[in-house]
C-alpha cells in the first residue's frame, strides 16, 4: 500500500497533539496491512482482529516513542508480532490479562467533537440504522450499543466488557468505521 508520506506524517503529528482525526487516518490507513499480517500468523480471524486492536491501542499509547526515520509501517508491525509473540509465551492468556497503560496514555484518544461517523449515526433512521448494526459483528453491535444507546463513558464501556480502556477506544473507533462503511456502501 502506498501511502503519502507527507500526509502521513502530518497525521502522526496530529496524533501525537491528541487529534481524533488522525487516529482515525492512522487505523484507516494500516488496519488491513496490520491484521492481514496478524492473520497470516495466527490462522484465526478473531485472534488475528484482538491482536491487531491490542497493536494500534499500545501505538496509540506510545505514540511518542515512534522516531519518523523509520517506516511507520514497520513499526505497527513490530508492535503486532511482539504483542503476538507475549500472547504465545503466556500460552494465549486471555486479552484481559495484557500489562495496562500509564494512565496518561489511555486519555491519548480523545473523542471531544463529534466524528463523521457521529454524525452519520445521528442522522439515520433508527430502524435503518439498527439493521445495520446487527450486520457487524457482535463485539462491535456491543462498542455501538454501550456508547450510543446506552450512552456508557469509555471508562464504564471498559469496565463492562472488562479491557483496557485503550482496547474499548480502538475497537469503538474500528465499529464506527465499520458502521459508517455500511451505510456508505449501501
């Protein structure tokens, strides 16, 4: 996949300001090169899906780390095998045992202005709206039932589904998308 390095860059940047439309471009952009990678290794569908939202949620969270020397690309995928390669050592412990974030990290996704999904999601008609959601699959009908029906904070939805707040954020994030392809598409 060939991406504009220039715009590329300025969304890392913007990411590492906490702007939500960059984290946006960012799962976008490498979410396929990231989870096709995962799949490859993994031979699972929902393991290879964890692992990739595991892989942006620790991006995300170190984003200050990355050096732009180096391919971002390589990066997300260094994160991803390593993060597949701890889930292999604990014998596939379940996701909810992964170490948590510093505290500051899991605030590095802010969800302050509404999306352009938000707004797709607000303006559909409820019963469209909801035959599409039960077209994704149930974990992320559950991201989008908690946030918008049932109007949970991202610390409640973490407590809920018992994950790491960054986990609920990258997987809401990826519902929207999913949601908002949907409705494009249709």
């Amino acid at each position: 996949m060939e991406v504009n390095s220039d715009i590329l860059l300025k969304n890392i940047r913007d990411a590492k300001k906490g702007k939500q439309s960059a984290f946006n471009y960012l799962l976008t952009t490498f979410w396929n090169q990231v989870y096709n990678f995962q799949l490859k290794r993994t031979q699972d569908e929902y393991e290879a899906e964890e692992i990739t939202i595991q892989t942006f949620s620790r991006a995300f969270g170190s984003l200050e780390t990355y050096n732009e020397k180096y391919k971002f690309s390589t990066w997300l995928i260094t994160i991803s095998k390593n993060l597949h390669i701890d889930l292999l050592r604990k014998d596939h412990a379940s996701i909810k045992a992964q170490t948590k974030q510093k505290e500051e990290n899991l605030k590095r996704v802010i969800d302050e202005n509404p999306t352009p999904e938000d707004a797709l999601i607000k303006e559909q008609n409820l019963a469209e709206l909801l035959h599409y959601i039960k077209m994704l699959k149930p974990h992320y009908q559950e991201m989008i039932n908690l946030r918008y029906f049932q109007e949970m904070s991202y610390k409640e939805m973490s407590e809920t589904i018992h994950e790491p707040m960054n986990n609920v954020k990258v997987k809401l994030l990826r519902a929207r998308r999913l949601l908002a392809d949907l409705i494009e598409k249709n």
